[in-house]
C-alpha cells in the first residue's frame, strides 16, 4: 500500500485546515443541488397501479400510509430468477436504519420488484429485512418507471435508463423513485434516480471514502462488484462475480 507523506504535527493541521475548506465547499453545492431537485417539474401520475403485498393488493395511493410522500426503491429480482443482486442488497442492507426515522417525517419507503412474494419474502427473511416489499409484477409499474423492459424492447434496443436509450440486456435494473401525494388524493413523480445516483443511500461509501484505502474498488470492474457481497457470504468470496447491471 502506497503510504502517504509524513509530516510534522503543524503541517498536518495546515494540511487538512486547507482542505476542509473543499469539504464545505462540496457540502454547500450539495445543499444548492437538493434545493434545485426540490424545485424539478412533477409528473402527475395518471395511472392506478396496483401491487400485491404482505396484507394483500394495495394500489400506489395505499403505498403512502396515510403520507405524503412515497419513496420506492427498485429492487433488481425478475422472476425466476436465482441471482440475487449484490449491489440492491448492499443498499436495502442501509433501508431498516433510515427508516426508523422517515416514516415520522411525513415519508413512507417501500421496496418493489417484480418477482413474486413467493420469491422476494424468503430473501427478506433470510437478510434479516423490515421494510416492506411489495410485488410489481401484475402492473406496469416498472416498465413506466423505465428501470424494467420488455423483450421487444431489448430485442431492438429501445431501452430508455437514466434518461438514456440504448442497447441493454438487463430485464430489470435499480433506482429509486420518488412521489407525492396532495389533499386531493393526486400523486406525482417528483423525482427519480438511477445508476450510480444509488451511492446516495448507501452509507458505508461515506465511511470507505474517509479511510486511507477508500472503496477499494480496483478490481475487474472497477465497481462494488470488485467487493461486496451479500451480507452472510463474506466467508465464501469468489474470485470472479458477474456484473449485476450493464
């Protein structure tokens, strides 16, 4: 490992007083950067969805519990499908924590895919995860919400992710979403994020990227899949892992 510069007690403070000025500088942008998302257009939401969860079908309205704001994580399972995802776990292994403290500011989260119950309920249990997670399969949620194609859609390439169209081979693919719902009983999407904009939620980066090695991620792909791995399979690391996503 590359060691850094060793220096004397004085010039290390200098140093880092002069970069704390660039801490404050990131945190202030990201605060102008969340103002602006905050003022983004809505998209009014003109669709009945309806999901199947643990107390039977609720439509997306009922996914507010009473709320008024809605934040869905995409989680990336299809339907029959043995593989399960390292990168969605990492991040619904941060969900229970922030949770706590959401749902008693006006925001309810829930996690969608859209294997069946059948499917997504042994893995929550075996994770050992609280939050709710509802089917999407019956709707046309996930496609509407562009992180799922179709087939057709991947057989000619028109898969739109990110706000970008081009060829992808993944049916499913991470994101979050992000709704509101208004005294009338209207909901609009209000915001959505996708690809790397997951880091956000993932709170273990914060902690790698203050430690001398960072995030490590020097590997074949140069991504957590270098790395992570589902929480109780640490002990059984495999030398090669395939990319969760294209």
């Amino acid at each position: 490992m590359h060691r850094n510069k060793v220096v004397s007690r004085e010039d290390w403070f200098q140093a880092h007083k002069a970069h704390l000025a660039r801490e404050k500088e990131l945190t202030r942008f990201r605060e102008r950067v969340a103002a602006e998302r905050r003022e983004l257009p809505w998209l009014k939401i003109r669709k009945d969805y309806v999901f199947e969860t643990e107390q039977g079908p609720k439509n997306l309205a009922e996914l507010f519990a009473n709320r008024s704001q809605l934040i869905v994580y995409h989680f990336m399972m299809t339907p029959g499908l043995d593989h399960r995802c390292e990168g969605c776990s990492f991040l619904a292994d941060h969900i229970d924590g922030a949770n706590q403290h959401l749902r008693h500011h006006d925001v309810s989260l829930v996690v969608v895919a859209r294997a069946p119950l059948a499917e997504l309920l042994p893995y929550k249990q075996r994770m050992g995860w609280k939050f709710d997670w509802v089917w999407s399969y019956a709707s046309d949620f996930n496609f509407d919400m562009q992180v799922s194609f179709t087939d057709k859609q991947i057989a000619a390439g028109d898969t739109t992710y990110n706000f970008e169209t081009r060829p992808r081979t993944s049916k499913d693919l991470p994101g979050t979403s992000v709704f509101y719902k208004d005294e009338n009983g209207d909901i609009f999407l209000t915001f959505t994020s996708r690809a790397r904009g997951g880091e956000a939620q993932i709170g273990t980066y914060d902690y790698l990227d203050m430690t001398p090695k960072g995030r490590g991620e020097n590997g074949a792909y140069q991504s957590l899949m270098d790395w992570v791995r589902l929480h109780d399979e640490y002990q059984d690391r495999q030398a090669d892992k395939p990319s969760c996503c294209d």
